[in-house]
C-alpha cells in the first residue's frame, strides 16, 4: 500500500506565500470538520495570526521596520503550518485522499518504507514553568514526529509512560512533574511508518 504525506511546498518563507497556503489549509480543514475534529493548533490560532500577517501585508509600505515585522510574523505562521501538518499526516495515516482534504499539498511520490534511526538526546534543561523540562533532541531523517517517555525505574521496561505523542521537535516539553524527584526520560523519532529507536534514557531532576 502506498502511503503519502502533506507536505508545505512552500521554497521560502514568503510572506505572501504563507499567508495564502494558511488561508487555504484553513478553509478546507473547516469544511472537513468531521476528517479532521481537533485541528492542532486550532484553526482560530492560525486564522489570528494569518489575519495579523495579512494585515502587514496590506499597509507594507517600503520601511524596512514593518518588512522585518512582516517577515518575522510570516515566520510565526510558517511554524504553525508545519505542526498543522503533523496532525493532518497523523489523523490521514498515509492516506492520499485525506491528505488533499486539509488543503495541503500532497507528496508526489509515495512516502519511502522506512522509519527514524535512533534519537539522540543532546541535553536537558529547566522548561518555561516550575517542575517542567524541556528536551533538545538531534533532528532525525524521516521523522515527522516524536515522542516522549518518561520512568523513575528505567531498567522496568513496563515502567515507562508515554507523556509526549505527535509532537514537532520544537514541542518536547514536558510539565506538571514531581519536585525534587529524579526521573528518566527518552525520546523516539517516528512517520506513517512506524516509530524508531528510543534513545538513551537521560536523568533529569525537576525543580
């Protein structure tokens, strides 16, 4: 069976670009409410800041302050497209016509019969709130997604739990742990394929 992926096709971060493709995903995931029930991030979110973009567009007058500005707002909206992406490519498993129905582009060519290799965890550090971590991972060819695990107890292969599914690379945080607790943390590239190797467990103490 071939599998297929939505892709953005967009070769650079034009604003214009951008804000037309958001405005198209938007739309169709709309009209597909039951293919697509929770979109990830919410459709208002992305309408928000496509509207923001849109609206620098509109009064872009030459100054170089409000062509930053409307670059780095194409930025925020570009890095919502890409995790919109992995919620339609996690809720289509593969599928082609799925796929089109998000108003994203569809992979020419059926998506390679291969998984991640291992993930690698480059380091750990304090997350945005108390009692939170955030996890820096080495990026993995073929993977579209990752997930998280955590134990207090890493030689109990049973022990370990899943806190983190179909994240992008830029989302590996985890929160709400216990202070002062030590736990293990490891980290598994995946695809339509399957998911790869789990990386070496880390210790981390939330504070």
């Amino acid at each position: 069976m071939k599998n297929y992926n939505a892709v953005l096709h967009l070769k650079s971060k034009d604003p214009l670009a951008v804000a037309q493709l958001s405005g198209k995903v938007s739309s169709a995931m709309a009209a597909n409410k039951t293919v697509f029930p929770t979109p990830d991030p919410a459709l208002e979110e992305l309408d928000t800041e496509t509207n923001k973009l849109n609206a620098g567009i509109e009064v872009k007058d030459g100054s170089k302050i409000k062509n930053v500005d409307i670059k780095n707002q194409a930025i925020i909206v570009y890095n919502l497209l890409k995790t919109e992406m992995i919620y339609v490519n996690k809720v289509a498993q593969g599928d082609q016509k799925t796929v089109l129905l998000s108003g994203f582009d569809c992979n020419n060519d059926p998506v390679p019969h291969s998984i991640p290799g291992k993930a690698v965890i480059r380091r750990m550090e304090d997350g945005s709130t108390a009692c939170s971590a955030k996890i820096y991972v080495e990026s993995l060819t073929n993977a579209d997604r990752y997930k998280v695990e955590i134990t207090t107890t890493p030689n109990d292969s049973k022990s370990w739990t899943t806190t983190l599914d179909y994240v992008s690379l830029n989302n590996l945080e985890i929160a709400n742990l216990t202070r002062g607790e030590e736990i293990y943390i490891r980290v598994s590239g995946g695809n339509t394929h399957g998911w790869g190797m789990v990386s070496e467990p880390v210790s981390f103490m939330p504070r």
